[in-house]
C-alpha cells in the first residue's frame, strides 16, 4: 500500500471543544513564556542596580520626569541600601558608604591623616599599588626618592 485516505467524522461540539483546548494550552504556554521573561529582566535590572543603584533615579527621570521630586531622590538612597544589602560583596558596599558619610565630615588635614594612614595599612599589607592609586584619587603627593649620595 503507497497511500491511504482516512476521514474522521466528529460532531462539531466535539470539534469546537478540541480546538478551545488546543488554544487554551497555546495561551497557557504564551503566559507561561511571557512570566519567565518578566523574571528574566528582573534578574537583570536587579543585577544593574546592585552594579549602579542610581540607574533607579535615571530610570525615573526618563519614564516620569515629573514625578521625581526631592522626596524621590531622597528615597534613591534608601533604595540603593536596600538593594545593596543583597548584593555581592555588600558588607563591601555598605562599609564603602559608612566611611564616605563619615570622611565627608572631616576636616581637610584629618581627611590627609586618614588617607596617609590608610595608604601605610595598605603598603604594610603588600598593596603599594592600591596606595599608590588612593594618593592619586585624593590628590596626596607621593613620596619622592632621593638617591643615596
């Protein structure tokens, strides 16, 4: 036999039935696909806040301009701890914040105390380099060599 013809007679409450099942698990498997990637992008944007929480005030600047206000952008900050809380590293991030509240309020000289002791912790602790480039960031003379006579 090359061929055969098979014809199905179905009763048309039958066949409407079938077909609202098959759409039915069509929109199960669309919903299901649309959820999975509202997850995907959570993920993401969760993972860019924890990178850079501020994107959260651009985000708001670009969506809603008018809705930004001095009591949003006070609340950026808390987001940010928030967020910052579960990122990886975060007690990092956190002490990173701790100390720059702090070393906002000092007085210049204190601030060249606080980082020259810093950069000696630092160079005590094989971390030349990351002393180097602190002097740097703040503006602190490196300490010149003199050749030995």
């Amino acid at each position: 036999m090359r061929w055969a013809t098979v014809r199905v007679h179905v009763a048309p409450e039958e066949l409407y039935a079938a077909h609202a099942q098959m759409r039915l698990r069509a929109r199960a498997r669309a919903d299901s696909e649309i959820k999975q990637l509202r997850v995907a992008q959570a993920v993401a944007y969760r993972d860019q806040l924890r990178t850079d929480p501020t994107l959260l005030l651009a985000q708001l600047l670009l969506e809603s301009p008018g809705a930004v206000n001095e009591e949003t952008i006070g609340i950026v900050p808390i987001v940010a701890a928030q967020v910052a809380k579960f990122a990886p590293g975060a007690a990092w991030v956190q002490t990173a914040h701790l100390l720059e509240e702090w070393y906002r309020k000092l007085k210049p000289d204190a601030k060249q105390f606080v980082i020259e002791r810093l950069c000696s912790a630092l160079t005590e602790f094989e971390g030349e380099a990351a002393a180097q480039r602190l002097k740097e960031i703040h503006g602190l003379p490196s300490p010149s060599v003199e050749p030995l006579p």
